[in-house]
C-alpha cells in the first residue's frame, strides 16, 4: 500500500512537510517500501489516511534513499514512525521505554488512530510527551 501513500525524495522535502503544516499532526514513517513489517505499517497507515486526514497528514520515507536522519532520529530499525507537531518532535509514552518513535507496525487500525488522535490531542494543548491510551511493554504478555 506504500504506493498509495504521498514519499517524500530528499532531505529537503522532510523538512519541508514538517515546516510548513500549521495546523495537523505531521507522521512520517521511515523505513524501506520492500520491508514486510514497512508494508504491514503501510497498510494500516493507508487505512486510517482518510480517518484521520483532518488532523493528521501521512508521510513515507525511504532511509536508504534520504539517509540524512538516520543517526539524528536514530533509524535502525525496520520500521518507524515518528510525530512532529509546528515543526517540534512530538514524543509518545508507550510503556516500551523508547518515547521517541514506534519502531514496530501496529496490526490494529482502531489502535493506530487513538495513538494519532491521542497525540494531536496533547501537541494542541503544548505537551511534547502524551501518553499511550494503551501500554506495549511485555510486562503483561505471558
């Protein structure tokens, strides 16, 4: 579904997207288009684009074509998404410890949007750290 989703090309188109969105939430998912867990994300960020396009606008980049945040936002894994917000980071508590990004694909559209719309939600009142409607550490997974 990658391909029904706007890429961003360069450097400069990231810090564009981020600069110039005044009033939604900017998401961006870094990662490659051929990465079974990147498709798996992909697809459920196609999903929620139309939901949440009002306040929300989904973004793709590709880390070996725009490597330029790869050390910056430290992109090491096979997927991640990060949230900006009048060109600031917007971090997120999901009880995985890492506040900055989501570095695995969610597998539920339902969850995906309350994370959105919790986020957007915290960045209108000047948080720059919401917390999770849900907890993803694997202390309750058995």
């Amino acid at each position: 579904m990658s391909y029904m989703l706007q890429h961003l090309h360069s450097g400069w188109q990231v810090d564009q997207a981020i600069l110039t969105e005044e009033e939604r939430l900017v998401c961006i998912r870094f990662g490659h288009d051929y990465d079974p867990e990147c498709m798996k994300m992909d697809e459920q960020l196609f999903k929620v684009a139309e939901d949440v396009k009002n306040f929300c606008v989904i973004y793709l980049v590709d880390t070996t074509e725009v490597p330029d945040f790869t050390t910056m936002y430290e992109l090491y894994d096979p997927v991640t998404v990060m949230f900006f917000y009048r060109n600031k980071h917007m971090m997120i508590d999901l009880g995985t410890g890492n506040n900055n990004k989501i570095n695995w694909a969610l597998n539920n559209k339902n969850e995906l949007i309350d994370i959105i719309e919790c986020i957007y939600r915290g960045a209108r009142k000047g948080r720059g750290l919401v917390i999770s409607p849900k907890d993803y550490s694997t202390k309750y997974r058995y």
